[in-house]
C-alpha cells in the first residue's frame, strides 16, 4: 500500500542515491581535470591557482547541495 510515509522515505533514498552518484562523478571528473592541468599545463603555480578555485567553488556547491539534501 502507498501511504505518505513510503513517498516521503523513497523520495529521500532517491535524492539521496543521487547526490552519491553525482559526487563520484564530480571525483572521476575532477581527477581528470587534474591529470589534464598538470600535464599539459604551462605554469605550475597558475595551475595550483586554477585548482584551488575550482575546488572551492566545488566544495560551496556541495555543502550547499548537502545541506538542501538534509533540509528536505
């Protein structure tokens, strides 16, 4: 039987395997990205530089995803 309670809890399993499945792709991407930056880039401290804003801006994103994902 469907009750609201069974919505509510596979809802939040969905959104939940969701934001697991993005995360690991947000890992695979990022260490390609990495790869990319260090081997084919010119300077290496512009790279460190490029890489800690691409972090942070990623790392805003995801707490901020995390905190919807708890919210809700």
């Amino acid at each position: 039987m469907i009750d609201p309670s069974n919505i509510e809890y596979f809802l939040n399993l969905g959104l939940t395997g969701l934001f697991y499945v993005t995360t690991l792709v947000f890992v695979i991407f990022s260490l390609s990205i990495v790869y990319h930056w260090f081997s084919y880039g010119v300077e290496k401290a512009r790279t460190l530089v490029m890489l800690a804003i691409y972090l942070s801006v990623s790392a805003a994103l995801f707490i901020s995803m995390s905190l919807a994902l708890t919210a809700f």
